[in-house]
C-alpha cells in the first residue's frame, strides 16, 4: 500500500469523524442559542482549545512558517518573528481584558448571542444602524477569511494527492460545510478541541524531527543560515531586524496583535463559557498552547528551508511554494511502514487547523444574515426555528462565493488572513474592548467606530498601502478610537438607564 493511499485513508477517517460530530450534534441545536452559543454551556477546555484553534487557522500551519521560510529575504524571519509575537501577547490581553468582562456583559445585556447584537443592546440603539452595519462588515471580511482558509484545504489535497486545484477546492469547502451546516456551535466546538490537540502536536513535533534528521540544533542552523548567506550565523538582527528593519516597520508587523479584541469567531467563543470564573483557567491553557504553537511555527519555516535543501537541487527549493513547507517535510520525513501512518496524521493537522476556522468563520458570518439582519427586518413575524434554518442556508451561499473567491491558484493564505484580520480587528475591537470600560460611550461613538475602522481598512489596503507599507490594522484602529471618543463627547451622554446598567454591570461578581 503506497504511502499516498495510507495518507488519505487516515484524512478519510478524520473526516468520518467530524461529519459524525455534526450529525450528533444536530438533534441537540433547537434554537438559535443553541446554534450560535451552545446554550452558554462549554467547559473550560472546549472554551481555550476551540479559540485558539478558530484563531490560528491553516495560518499557523501555512502562512506563519511560508513567511519564515524566506529566511533573511524581504525580512521572512523577522517579519514572522514579530508577527508571532505580536499574536501572542495579543492572545493574552484579550483572554486577561476582554474575555472575562464580555461574557458577563453580553448576558447582563439581553442575553446577546452575536457581536452585533451585543453592541445594539449594550448602547440600546433603537435605529438599529449599529447590529445592520456590524453584520455587513461581518459579511465583508469573513468572506475573504473563509477564502483564504479554502485556499489553504485546496493547497494540501493539491500538494497530497495531486489533485487540480479547483476540484481540491470544492472537496475541502463540502466538507467544511457538511458538519457546520449540522451542528452549528457545539459541534464546531467539539470538533476544534480534537483539532487544537492535533495542531498542538503537530507543530510542536515535525521541527524535532527533522533537527534530529540533520544530526542536531546547530548543525540545522548553521544549514540555514548558509542558504540566506550569512557565514556568522543567525543572530539578534537576523531574528528581530533590528538595525536592518525600521522601528515602524516592526510596530506596523507586531500590530497583528491589535486584531484579537474584534475578531467574532474568537470573542464568540468567550460569550458561550459556562461562567465567567471560568476564564482564568481557559486563559492558562489558551495562553501556554499560542506561544508553543506560534514559536514552533516560525522554527518550522526556517528549518524547514534547512532540511529541503538535503533533497531537492537549488534550483527547485528556490521556486517552491513556502506555505507549503509543512506538507513537504511531512512528505520527505515520514515515509514507509508505520511512517505513513504517522504522516497522515499530521497532514490531518492541516485540514483540521483549516476547519476550525473555516467553520467559525461560517457559523459568524450565518448568524449575521439570520439574526442580526432577517431577524431585524421580520421582527416577530419569523420563528426560532426558521431562524435556524436561515442560518444554515446561509453557510451554504456564504461557502459558495468564498469558493469563488478561492478559485484563484495563486491566493495567498497569508495576504487573505492579514487583510481579514485588519479588517475584524479595527471595526470591532476599540468598540467591543471601550465599550467594556468606557460609561460615557454612547451608541452614535460605536457606530461612527465600527464604521471608521473598517473603512479605512479597505480605503488603506486598497489605495494607501501601495504606496505607504504600514500594516492596516494600526492606522485603522486609531482612527476608530478616535471616532468613538470625538463622537460620543460631542453627542448626547448614554441614557440613565444604560448608565445603571452600566454600573451594576460592574458591581456584579466577575
């Protein structure tokens, strides 16, 4: 039995597995709290493994070590140096800051099960401008998101089995599809503590074994830094680009780590715990799984150059595609009896760290269409269990123009995931994270934020950046904050009754 065919029984069994999952969970999702939040009802583990997993995405497996793996050229290392820790510490703050207060508040607040629905409760916004343009941004960038995470699926079952692109595309996108379409929240949850473990290990295991491979830690380094022409070795400024790269430059990279406190998928996660005590310890485990996996995933693009270079000629190590690294270790590593097996498993890392975001990013963007946007328009007039089902028509059209978005072979996952994050990042985080510590902000400063945060994105991204190389995300997210605080200042003071909210809110046990 070839080694391929061993690769794909294993994948076929993973996927057995998680459509099984949905199945299960479908005949316990009977109402949209169910669907979206698991009835507020995840433990501690399901609550950490399942946002870091929804967070990461095929990035971390992908994105992070193709960057890395240019090694000195265009700043690779460097640039995911920053970029990796940039994420980490912005894992913890919004674990440390946000987390906790956002569980509570979106209960106290009518028991809010989206984002969107969360800010018009918390501001008690009758015009509704806030929950309709929050859902529109929601639309915007998790279609890009959910493209680049199909992308990712497309890449591995092209590179694995040898599959054409676009028909790899389609397979990755039904499968994807098939267990959110069922399960909604629980079943993603469920499935993203199996697939954080997965990725856990993964990552953490193919650096070791390939520095074992070439006969030790220095003799590995020193490989990779003759492939980058650097004779002395990597240092501090080969690492960090410190001296080679400007101090802006290295703000504008580490301000990656600015995207957590508005990201959906992520916060959504915080909002189902079963308690809000139960953050602290989510918050270890969160906290002690992104730094392994992010510091593991930069390694891997460096000595993942390193090793290629021992069994392909120059010249097709310099043409090979960087964020498919991973795969091709797994490949060259793990071959024969046994080896398959185990290369399997790994290769089932990918998939799986594409599928939990993937499938987050489905569940979000479907409960914008259906309970921020239908369930405005029809008010009374449409049932829960319509609701329900509006939602899981949703994931299937949200699916069908991100394959679409996808179709293009040279997508990168990496560009996608960063234009995406910026986006999510600058038009929800200074609203969600002031609006957990600001009393005086009022419902006109949140929507005049939202809506300077994400445009600017698009504006920056599209007709700045080409001329000015500054990551999105920072100039976007000041001009947010500054909208809200101007805004809310020059406008009429919260009414007293979100103040007491507001108040009570903070006198409640945490």
């Amino acid at each position: 039995m070839s080694d391929v065919v061993v690769h794909g029984i294993v994948l076929g069994l993973y996927l057995s597995f998680m459509l099984g999952t949905g199945i299960y969970f479908y005949t316990r999702s009977k109402s949209q709290s169910d669907y979206f939040l698991g009835g507020r009802n995840l433990n501690v583990w399901v609550t950490s493994m399942s946002a870091q997993a929804s967070d990461m995405s095929g990035w971390l497996l992908m994105g992070l070590p193709g960057t890395a793996f240019l090694l000195s050229t265009n700043g690779g290392m460097a640039e995911a140096f920053w970029t990796a820790l940039g994420l980490a510490i912005g894992t913890y703050l919004n674990w440390l800051i946000l987390a906790q207060r956002l569980r509570k508040y979106s209960e106290h607040a009518g028991n809010s099960i989206t984002i969107p629905t969360y800010l018009e409760n918390r501001f008690r916004d009758k015009t509704h401008l806030i929950k309709m343009i929050s859902a529109i941004f929601i639309i915007i960038f998790f279609l890009i998101y959910t493209a680049a995470q199909f992308s990712a699926g497309a890449k591995l079952f092209n590179a694995v089995f040898g599959l054409d692109y676009n028909v790899a595309l389609l397979i990755g996108a039904v499968i994807i599809v098939s267990y959110t379409f069922l399960g909604g929240f629980l079943a993603v949850c469920w499935t993203d503590l199996v697939q954080g473990i997965l990725m856990f290990f993964a990552i953490i295991t193919l650096p070791i074994i390939a520095v074992i491979k070439l006969g030790g830690s220095q003799e590995t380094f020193a490989l990779a830094a003759s492939l980058a022409n650097i004779p002395k070795g990597f240092g501090l400024v080969e690492w960090t680009g410190i001296g080679s790269m400007g101090l802006l430059s290295i703000i504008s990279i580490a301000a990656w780590g600015l995207g957590y406190f508005g990201q959906p998928h992520i916060l959504s996660r915080f909002m189902g715990i079963k308690h809000s005590k139960d953050i602290k310890p989510a918050r270890r485990i969160a906290t002690v799984w992104v730094f392994c996996t992010l510091g593991a995933a930069v390694l891997l693009g460096v000595i993942g150059k390193a090793y290629l270079s021992t069994v392909v000629s120059p010249e097709i190590l310099s043409s090979m595609d960087g964020e498919k690294v991973f795969i091709y270790m797994v490949q060259n590593l793990l071959t024969g009896p046994g080896f398959a097996i185990i290369a399997g498993l790994l290769l089932t890392a990918i998939l799986a760290a594409i599928m939990s975001t993937a499938d987050s990013q489905l569940l979000v963007t479907s409960s914008a269409i259906s309970e921020d946007i239908c369930k405005n328009i029809f008010k009374s007039r449409i049932t829960d269990k319509q609701l329900v089902w509006i939602s899981r028509i949703s994931v299937l059209v949200i699916a069908a123009i991100a394959v679409y978005l996808a179709s293009d072979t040279n997508s990168s996952v990496f560009s996608l995931v960063a234009y995406a994050w910026a986006g999510f990042g600058a038009a929800f985080g200074p609203a969600i994270l002031m609006s957990l510590y600001w009393k005086r902000m009022n419902w006109q400063g949140t929507l005049a934020g939202i809506l300077a945060g994400g445009i600017t994105v698009i504006v920056w991204r599209n007709l700045i950046k080409p001329y000015f190389n500054l990551y999105e995300i920072l100039p976007a997210f000041v001009v947010s904050v500054i909208f809200i605080i101007v805004v809310s200042l020059l406008t009429k003071e919260p009414e007293e009754e979100i103040q007491v909210e507001y108040d009570a809110f903070l006198k409640a046990d945490l």
